[in-house]
C-alpha cells in the first residue's frame, strides 16, 4: 500500500516536471505549485510538523500555567477538555521560504494551526465566564519562540490580503484553514519586503490540502511568481499515524502539568533547536 502510493507520487512528480519542461518550450513557464503525498513513518516532514505543533503546545501550556496561579478555571476539567478536542484535531502548516539577501541566502518559517487561535480560544473562555469583553492576547503569544527564522502566522484581516478562502463544494468555511494562514503571513512579509520575492517555497500539511487552499496556493504561485512543493500526510498513512502519536504524546505532558506546581517550563526540554536543517 505505503510503496504503491509512493511510485504514484513519484509518477505524479515526473509527469508535472515534464509538463512543465514541454511549456517552457512554447511559452514561458507557468508557476508549478507540485503535491506530494508523504507515506514514510520516518520522513523529515513528520519531526517538521511535529516541531511545529510542539511550539503551540508549548504557547497553550504557558497560557495554562499564567492562569492557574490566580484562578484555575482554564484547567477545570470540562472547559479544558472542550479546548483540547479541538486542538488536538487542527490542521497544522508549516511553510519554509528560502530566498536570496545580501549575496547569501536565508530561510525564514511560518507556522500555522487551524481554527481559532489557541490564545483567542482563551480569551473566549474567560470572557464567556466573567461576562467581559474578550481580553488582550495574552503575551505568552511572545513565548511562541519567535526567532528571526520562525514565524507564527495568525489570521489576518480579508481586507489585508489579496489571498482570500474560495466557496467549496464540501460548503465549509475555510476562511481560517493553516495554510491560509501561513500564505498570508508570507505574502505581508514580501508586501512589507521583510523577505525578497523569487525565493523557494516548502509547504508541509498534515493533511491533503482542500479546493479553497489550492486556490490560495494558486493565486499565491502567479501573483508573486513562484512555484510551490506541497507536501502533505494523508489520514490513514503511517505518515500521519507517526505524526499523530508524537502530537498526542506532546499534549499529554500539558494535561498532565496543567495543574500541577510544577516548573514552569514543563516543555523546554522536549523543544527541538531553534533552526531545524532546511528538508531536501
Ligand atoms: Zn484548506
């Protein structure tokens, strides 16, 4: 099953590379966005998104520990539980844009769930209970470990963007799907020439992308002229089991720390180092 599904992706990936060398002949060459299926239990896409949800794991179980010391109802059993069904369940992206400055070149990393952002999904909670407005998010959004190479991308605002979620046939809303997310991060960054545009973009899903992102990712490759390599684990595969045991497993060390007096930093040594290698 896993080697079959393989040779189908390999046979997916020449057949695109073809096509696009017989384009490039007549016109000039359209912007690829390419798809791959992960199956390999052991491929680096599943430590690069297990490392990705690890860092929201480790933003929730701060947001916890801040709260529990003054009044713990974020980690009453029945609230928190509510929270973690959903979490556990969320898309997570992560997007690598490599790219050329000052003659060398650098790598920068968005990280995306899907949904509600953890630290929004809190202050929904607490103002639901106190009856007040939603609170501020809360600065442990800074102890995301924002580094001068990792991102955490938010929704932002339709009327920021030109990237926009596309009506599908499955009638869901897609308007705060991850990869979303992660695109419009990216492209503020290059309207805001944070990055230079012409680089290479690596996309890891942990899921098959839906009609609406393709679209985004399609809109994305001919407005800023680049190709993409969308590379995703499908449910069902050894892939995707062995990224949702180390998610489940992740999030076991913050239900159980979450009321415990304990160190705050229950995570720190489970956190991979700060810039993992770029994945051919
Ligand atoms: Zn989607």
């Amino acid at each position: 099953m896993t080697r079959h599904r393989s040779h189908i992706a390999h046979l997916a990936r020449h057949t695109l590379l073809l096509l696009a060398m017989a384009g490039m002949s007549a016109v000039a060459p359209a912007q690829e966005v390419e798809y791959v299926p992960v199956d390999d239990a052991d491929s680096a896409i599943v430590a690069e998104l297990s490392d990705t949800f690890t860092r929201y794991a480790y933003s929730v179980d701060r947001w916890l520990k801040l709260e529990s010391q003054k009044e713990p109802y974020l980690t009453q059993r029945n609230v928190f539980s509510s929270f973690e069904s959903g979490f556990k369940r969320a898309t997570v992206a992560r997007l690598e844009y490599t790219f050329t400055i000052e003659g060398g070149t650098e790598t920068r990393v968005y990280h995306a769930m899907s949904g509600v952002e953890p630290d929004e999904a809190f202050a929904r909670l607490l103002s639901a209970k106190d009856g007040l407005s939603p609170k501020p998010l809360s600065p442990v959004a800074d102890q995301f470990r924002d580094t001068r190479w990792d991102v955490r991308a938010s929704g932002l605002d339709e009327s920021e963007s030109e990237l926009h979620a596309a009506e599908t046939a499955d009638g869901l809303d897609h308007s705060a799907d991850a990869e979303l997310k992660a695109f419009r991060t990216l492209e503020r960054e290059l309207k805001e020439a944070k990055v230079a545009a012409g680089g290479q973009l690596r996309v890891r899903v942990s899921k098959i992308p839906c009609e609406s992102c393709r679209k985004v990712f399609a809109r994305f490759a001919d407005r800023f002229g680049m190709s993409a390599e969308i590379a995703y684990t499908e449910e069902g595969s050894e892939a995707y089991a062995a990224f949702d045991e180390r998610r489940k497993a992740v999030f076991r060390r913050v239900r159980n720390n979450r009321t415990g007096v304990r160190p705050l930093r229950p995570l720190e040594g489970n956190l991979p180092p700060e810039r993992l290698p770029v994945c051919e």
